[in-house]
C-alpha cells in the first residue's frame, strides 16, 4: 500500500512535468511506465502512443506499448510495435525474442528462426536461444543444422540435461537411434 501510493505520488509529480514539457520524450516515458507499474495499462498505453506522435522511431516508446499490450493479450496489436522495434534497431534482443514467441504460436516457424537467428547474432552465447533454435529447425526439417547448434551447446556445457534432450530427440528424428538413446542417456 505505502509502494502504491509512492508510486500515484510520483505520477502526480510526472503529470505535471509532462504538462510543463510535453515533448520531453524521457519524462513521458518515465511517466508510461509509472503508470504500468501502477497497472494502469490504458494511461500506458496513452503515453506510449502520445511518445510514438512525438518520436515515431523511439525503440523504448515502442516497447513499452508492446509489453503494456502483451499484458492485455493483444498480441497482434504488440507485435507491430514489436516489427517497429526491430525496424529501428535490428538487433534488439528483447523485441526478436517477443516476435519469435509470436510467430511461433500463430505456427509461423520460418519468422521465428528469422528472429531467433537475429538473436544470435547479437549474442550467441544464449544457450535458451540457441536450444530453441536447434529444435525450431528440426521442426523445420533442418534437422543437421538443428543437430550441430545442440551440439555446440552440449560441448559448451556438458552438465546441462536439455541440450543433451533437444540432442536426442532431434537424432531421434533423423532416425539415428544409438546416437539419441546416447544423448537422451546424458540428459539423466
């Protein structure tokens, strides 16, 4: 309760330097996300969009509209703001990621491993990723390649029990059966 009204006061003090600034671009981002963090997801989402009409290639303003919307389950919706992320900086980890997830649930694998592989090409070393990856691309049908990064990841880490799964089933699916009961071995 005493965090709650910490934070209604720092609102009321953000409102008024909005009003005062109103193209301050950090003050009204400060003040969107007060308000999330309030969840107070429509005066969010004003903000957000009121920061796009200032600056409509700002990446924060844009993710913040994409995670206040992902909160109310309007994918589609975040999504765009998520492609705008991505239009204006390629590499963002966060905005390929949420875009990966996305693509994924509306069964579009081939834009996932597009955002996935933009991941990795910012920060290869994220095992979660490049797993995922792995698996996408046996879902895909490019098991050798989905094989080789599971095995880049058991050679890097050879204690962690789902590198050694996606390894496994993907040999599985490629029909090599000693290889996959090896790897699916390891993983226990």
């Amino acid at each position: 309760r005493a965090d709650d009204q910490a934070l209604a006061g720092q609102i009321e003090e953000l409102r008024q330097a909005v009003a005062k600034e109103p193209k301050n671009l950090e003050l009204r981002d400060s003040l969107a996300r007060a308000y999330a963090a309030r969840s107070q997801p429509r005066e969010a989402e004003a903000e957000y969009r009121k920061l796009l009409e200032i600056a409509p290639t700002y990446p924060p303003a844009a993710m913040g509209l994409a995670l206040v919307l992902l909160r109310q389950k309007r994918a589609d919706e975040a999504a765009e703001s998520l492609r705008a992320v991505v239009r204006a900086s390629p590499g963002d980890i966060q905005a390929n990621t949420l875009l990966a997830d996305y693509h994924e649930a509306k069964g579009n694998r081939e834009q996932a491993i597009q955002h996935l592989e933009a991941v990795r090409r910012v920060n290869g070393a994220l095992v979660a990723v490049t797993l995922r990856l792995a698996w996408l691309y046996g879902q895909t049908g490019r098991v050798g390649e989905g094989i080789a990064l599971a095995r880049d990841v058991v050679a890097a880490q050879p204690r962690l029990a789902q590198a050694h799964l996606v390894l496994g089933t993907l040999e599985l699916g490629r029909g090599r059966v000693q290889e996959a009961v090896d790897a699916l071995s390891a993983a226990t």
